[in-house]
C-alpha cells in the first residue's frame, strides 16, 4: 500500500509562547485567526482536509498542554474557560461542546506522538486517518499498550494487525493487513479500482477491545452458533466505471432484494431456531465510497 509521505513539522505540539490567549497581543490574534481560519477551510474544502483537521488536533492538544492545571485531568486556568467561552472568543461555535474540544485535544496528542515518536514519522502519518472519533480511539488504545508496556505493539498496528488466545500468549500472531490505514486504491485484476475505507473507529475499538480480553472474543453469548450456511456476492459490487457508472455482475439492489427475500423466509419460522446476520451496512458503505470516488464531478471538483 504506497503512501505519500506527510511533513512532520506542523503537527508537533506548540510552544507556550506560540499558545497565548491574553487579550490584545498578536499571539492570541494569529492562534483565533488560524483556528477560525482552519474551520472554515474544513467546511468549505479550499484547503486538504486531512492537513486542516491534523493542524486543528494539534492547536487543541497545544492549548489543553497550556492550560490545564498540572495534576488534574479536568481543571483548566479560569481564564482560558473566560477566553474559550460566552466571555470571549466563543470557540463553542467551532468546537460545539468543550467535551468535544477534549477530543480534539486527544487526536492533537496522538498525531503529535506519530509525528514525534515514530521511526518513519512522514509514512505513518499519511497512514493515520483523519477522523476525529477514530483518532480518539486510537488515542485510548495508544494510552492502554503504553500503560501495559506494549509500546511496540502500537507501532506494528501501522503494518499489521496482531492477535492472541490469551493475555499471556507469547506466539502474537501478526495479519499482514494493517490495523491503521488511511482510504487508498486497490486496482483489480481487470482492471478496475476500489477504493478501500480508511480505519474507523469501531475497527479501533474492537481490536482494543479483543487485544484486552481476547479469551471473550471467543465465548459465543447465544446458543445459536452453528453455522448453516454462507453467503457471498461477486467481488465486482464494488467495481464502477470512469463515469462513476456501476459495471459489476451484481448490484446494490440484488443484494438488498436477496436480505428482504431471505430475512422474510426466516420470518415465517421460530426465531428460536435460527437468526441471520448481514453486513449490509458495511457494503452499502463501500459502495457509495467506490461510486463518489469515481463521479465526475470529484475531478471537477479537485481540479478547481
């Protein structure tokens, strides 16, 4: 998977002297100006997204760094609440809620940490996604293989993603499909291109989730876990022409008119004896990513 490197320098955190909010001063002018600034390139795609959004979690994360009082989670200085808020510059109306700036705040402390700790700064950063709830994730499950002294294990998340049977398993079995990675192509073998999504946070979530307790992730919760029968579409679902036309042997709407089809025979019997299990959802996603990635008016739009 190629990946064009990102610079390193703009998403370190900032210096105090750089995150100043004292009234009146150039630096407090250029850190609202650049936040107000930022937000509106995001909302109106003039700049790169995910550059905008990185240099957002970082300003955030630099501001947290600045002003929360030492040895506590919580507490900020009175005065950044005064400058934040009602009283002064408002950032609610970016930021909507001071939880959500937390947040900001924690993808800022991540993508600092890439871009300052890793070996290959430039790659992995390209790799890491731009969302804000899947950076968070990242954040927490960054923050627990620290806290287990599995560093190194976060790390491998950007080439691999490993599994184990047990908390104490040495033999970590490492799938070579990486954990975290950014939206890319896949050209196919007949020659079309699928766009594969970037890592989300419910991929971040479950794998943190398994990592911790992988002997759960075995334990079937229903007694219905014998499996009857499988299901498979043809790989070309997701195969769109350069005019954003779907061209594979099988659509969207087959697979919808086959679950309705099938979920109303199962209807009819004793939902004792059986349940069924799709993955609709995930297709429909892929699908409709394949398909604006290929509409004509994205070129339009990246051109102008």
């Amino acid at each position: 998977m190629a990946v064009t490197p990102m610079p390193t320098e703009p998403f370190a955190l900032l210096g105090h002297n750089e995150i100043s909010i004292a009234d009146g001063t150039d630096a407090e002018k250029t850190l609202y100006g650049e936040i107000e600034s930022l937000f509106s390139k995001e909302a109106t795609l003039l700049q790169n997204v995910k550059d905008t959004r990185f240099r957002l979690y970082i300003l955030a994360a630099s501001l947290r760094k600045r002003y929360r009082i030492p040895r506590t989670k919580k507490k900020y200085d009175p005065a950044f609440h005064d400058w934040y808020g009602a009283k002064g510059r408002h950032l609610n109306r970016f930021f909507k809620t001071f939880s959500n700036f937390t947040k900001y705040a924690a993808a800022g402390d991540l993508v600092n940490y890439v871009a300052t700790k890793s070996r290959t700064p430039a790659d992995d950063l390209a790799k890491l996604p731009s969302s804000l709830g899947t950076l968070y994730e990242l954040h927490r499950a960054k923050d627990a293989l620290i806290k287990q002294k599995n560093e190194q294990i976060f790390w491998t998340l950007f080439v691999s993603t490993p599994k184990r049977k047990s908390r104490t398993d040495r033999n970590i079995k490492f799938d070579p499909t990486p954990l975290i990675h950014d939206e890319y192509v896949v050209r196919q073998d007949d020659g079309t291109n699928e766009v594969e999504p970037a890592t989300t946070a419910k991929d971040i979530a479950d794998w943190l989730d398994a990592w911790k307790n992988p002997t759960a992730t075995q334990k079937s919760k229903s007694e219905m876990n014998v499996i009857v029968a499988t299901i498979y579409a043809h790989r070309s679902i997701f195969s769109f022409n350069r005019q954003g036309d779907h061209v594979g042997t099988v659509d969207l709407s087959d697979i919808t008119k086959l679950i309705h089809d099938v979920s109303s025979a199962f209807g009819k019997r004793d939902s004792n004896q059986f349940r069924i299990e799709t993955d609709i959802d995930v297709i429909k996603k892929r699908y409709m990513k394949n398909k604006q990635q290929k509409h004509p008016a994205r070129k339009i739009l990246k051109k102008e």
